[in-house]
C-alpha cells in the first residue's frame, strides 16, 4: 500500500502522545497519532463497576504535579478524594481514604486496619498503624532530599552512592519492628508495583523528593485525589484540543516498524498501511518497545535499555464487598496484594480497590483467586464481585507504572531522552519528575514536542546516536 505524508507521527494515544500531538498541531506541524488500542489513554482507563466511576489503571493527581495541575486547569476539570468518607467534609489527617479525625462522620462507620506478620494477621489502632508506617517511610528516604533537592533534574548530581541500592536493601538495612516493616514494605510494594529487591531505591527516593521530602504530603500526592470525571474526560479533552486544529487520531493502528532513512521516517503498520513524517515520536511503554521492529536499529543505549525493562508486574483490582467499612488492609510482596483500601460505600456494601507486587500471585479472571487474595489482608470479607485488568499481559502495556530498578536511571536515562535522527520517545517511562503518573507522561509530552519545534527551525541540528 502506498504511503502518506504528514510532519510528525505519533506512536500511542496515552498522555505523552496525545499531550505532544496537541502541542505541535497547534503550533502548525501536520499530525497523524497511531494507536494500537480501540481507546485513547494508554495506561489508564476509566470504567464502570457496580455503578461506580473506577480507574482500572492510572488514577490520582496533585497540585504538587505540575505538568498535569495544568492540564486540570486548563481543560476546568475537579477534583475528587478517595475514601469512604471523602464527601462529608474536609479532614486535617488523612491516609488511605482513613478518616482520622477526633470527629467521627455521619455514617458512624468505626476505621479498621489489618496487616499480616509471618502467618499471623494482626489489628491494632489506625493511628498506631499510620504512624508506624510513615516513621519506616521517612527512614528509608532520609537522605531524599539532600540528593534530590531538584527532583525534576534527578541526574543533576552523583547518585552512584544510592543508584545501585534497591528498595529491599535500604529497609533491610534499617532496624525496624515486624510490625513496622511489614506495614512499611506494603506502603513502599504498592508505590513499586514490583518486589522491592527489583526496584532501584532512587525511584523511591526521587517520589519522596517530589512530594516535599515528607510521607504525609507523599500520601497524599500519590494516594487522595483524582479527576471528579475520571482520566478518560481529561484525555477526551486533550484528544478533541489537537483535532480541533486538525490532528488525524486513528484507532486500531498497531505499529510493525520504523525505517528511517535520511530526513524521512516510513512508519508501517501491522494492517498493511504506511506512513512518512520527518519526524516521528515513540510514546509508548519501555516494555513494549521489542515489538517494533527499527531500522535502523536505536542506539545500543537505547536497546539495552529496553532489553532491561522496567519491573513493573504488578496488580490493581477493584472488589466489592459485602458491609460497610472503613478500612486498609497490609502485608508483603510475598502475598497475593499488597495493600486493600475502602473507596466507596454502595448501600449496605463497600467497593475496594487491592494492589500487589506480581501478577503471577493472582489470577484477575478469577474470582476465587482475587477473593483468597482479599482475604489473607481481610479475614472476614465476603466478596460480591471484582473487575480488573492485567496490565502485565496486555501486549499494549506489558506491565503497570514505570520504577526503574537499580542503577538504571543513571544508566539509561538521559540517553532514552535523546533522538535518534527524527526519532524521539517519550512516556512516563523516560520522564525526569513524576515517572510512573500521569504528570510525568504529560511531561515528557510537552518537552519531547518543544524539541522538535527547535528540531524544525534548525533542520540541520539532527540527533544523537
């Protein structure tokens, strides 16, 4: 089939891609987005469960995440809290949606926590538990700030003392109770998507840094708020911005390859159409790179650095239980979830959502292995029904929210910023802030269209290879 012509061609309709597809149709560049998906949004996705608004993948924003902060302003969008008890007014102290308060709410509904030590489930206070786990959070990151005190620049100075650190030998190294360090893994398993002996400490330390170097505005900058109308209406909002000025989104558009010879890149895809830009952006998930085949082939940084991947292989499901709680279950990355929240109260029953560390521990098309997996962080739940996605097993994601592992982000990370030619990526993937959000995908959007709009006023500037 023959091939057509545009400026610039887009690989994925997620935040990055659409973010720099408004940015350069608007400044006057031609362009043509390519998503493999029948929807927009990449890594998230807005759906219904039993009645209510749920994100099945990305979800929370935060004023502290600049890029996306914006875009809600931008676009008049509000905001939501999460938590059972979010709408009956503001609370001075809060974690995971726990009202913790003097002031009991209207619905009277006593706060609960559970976590598991050993084979042992243990209850106790939720302010115990809180404190608990903000003290383990606050030593693992104790030198955030002195390393990271611009966390947007995380390269900006040696970090080779850390970099080959993981997560699991930071809180190893620490002398924390049973209690504490299970509560403590659980926060930090569910923030990594992944074991903790898989992720590189700075990732940690690099949100911790960006949320003000403390683990009560961590919380809440990474677990309280999210789009009243859900992500879908801010990508909705994104998407319509650029074809309003006469971006092409085509859905169903799963990208083979990408040749790229002289100041011409040919882009075919897997239904047998071709297209040409002088410039194309690759803003899709690290891990899904090895599908596309390149020639030439990227830098051997570039592929070495999706050789190693990101170990994000973890899970996030909704569950409806019967009851009315207020509650946030905890326990290692050896169990099925890491973590169990309240979100919403639905009559006389509660929908949760549950993160863990590895896809293999549950199976999302079953309920009885999602109920079992509820069940070892809430003994007594009675599970109505669940709905999720796998995000590890979907071809188009290969995996949740980006947490390099050790040594990677000095390794690789600068180098996935450069092109190659007329080639750029971009995602949450290869962000400097907030990797692994929405802001950062938003990020990585925004720098990767400024570049070639500098790229197209100096045509001869090329790229690095």
């Amino acid at each position: 089939m023959s091939s057509s012509a545009t400026d610039v061609i887009v690989i994925g309709g997620g935040f990055a891609g659409l973010t720099a597809a408004r940015e350069l149709q608007n400044s006057g560049l031609q362009t043509l987005v390519l998503e493999a998906r029948d929807r927009l949004g990449g890594r998230t996705w807005t759906k219904e469960f039993s009645g209510k608004q749920v994100e099945l993948g990305g979800a929370w924003v935060h004023w502290h995440q600049p890029h996306v902060w914006t875009e809600i302003t931008r676009y008049g969008l509000t905001l939501a809290e999460s938590g059972v008890a979010a709408d009956e007014g503001p609370r001075s102290r809060v974690f995971a949606g726990i009202d913790l308060t003097d002031q009991r709410h209207a619905s009277d509904i006593v706060p609960q926590v559970g976590w598991v030590v050993g084979d042992e489930f243990r209850t106790g206070a939720v302010d115990d538990a809180v404190d608990r786990i903000n003290d383990g959070v606050r030593r693992v990151c104790a030198d955030a700030y002195g390393l990271l005190a611009r966390p947007h620049d995380p390269l900006r100075i040696d970090v080779s003392g850390v970099e080959s650190m993981t997560v699991r030998d930071r809180l190893d190294s620490l002398d924390l109770d049973p209690d504490t360090a299970v509560l403590t893994e659980a926060a930090l398993a569910t923030c990594c998507s992944a074991h903790l002996e898989e992720v590189g400490l700075l990732a940690v330390l690099r949100w911790y840094a960006l949320s003000g170097g403390t683990p009560e505005l961590l919380w809440d900058c990474v677990d309280r708020y999210k789009i009243k109308s859900g992500t879908k209406s801010l990508i909705d909002a994104l998407a319509l911005d650029a074809q309003m000025t006469g971006a092409d989104i085509r859905l169903g558009k799963a990208v083979s390859s990408v040749s790229q010879a002289g100041k011409s890149i040919e882009v075919s895809t897997l239904d047998g159409e071709s297209f040409v830009a002088g410039n194309v952006i690759c803003a899709i998930p690290l891990n899904t790179m090895s599908g596309i085949k390149f020639l030439p082939e990227l830098s051997s940084l570039k592929s070495a650095a999706i050789q190693a991947g990101q170990p994000s292989h973890g899970v996030k499901a909704w569950v409806k239980i019967k009851g009315r709680h207020e509650y946030f279950g905890a326990g290692a990355t050896s169990l099925p979830f890491t973590w169990l929240q309240s979100e919403y109260l639905l009559g006389e029953d509660t929908i949760f959502f549950a993160f863990g560390s590895d896809s293999d521990s549950v199976d999302l098309a079953s309920a009885e292995s999602v109920s079992d997996g509820v069940r070892r962080l809430m003994p007594d739940a009675e599970v109505i029904d669940h709905r999720a996605h796998d995000w590890v097993r979907d071809s188009r994601s290969m995996g949740t929210w980006s947490m390099p592992g050790p040594e990677l982000m000095s390794r690789y990370l600068h180098g996935l910023q450069q092109p190659d030619g007329g080639l750029f990526l971009a995602g949450s993937d290869v962000a400097n802030g907030w990797n692994g959000f929405i802001d950062g995908a938003i990020e990585s959007g925004l720098s990767v269209a400024r570049r070639i709009l500098a790229r197209q006023a100096a045509p001869h500037s090329g790229g690095d290879r």
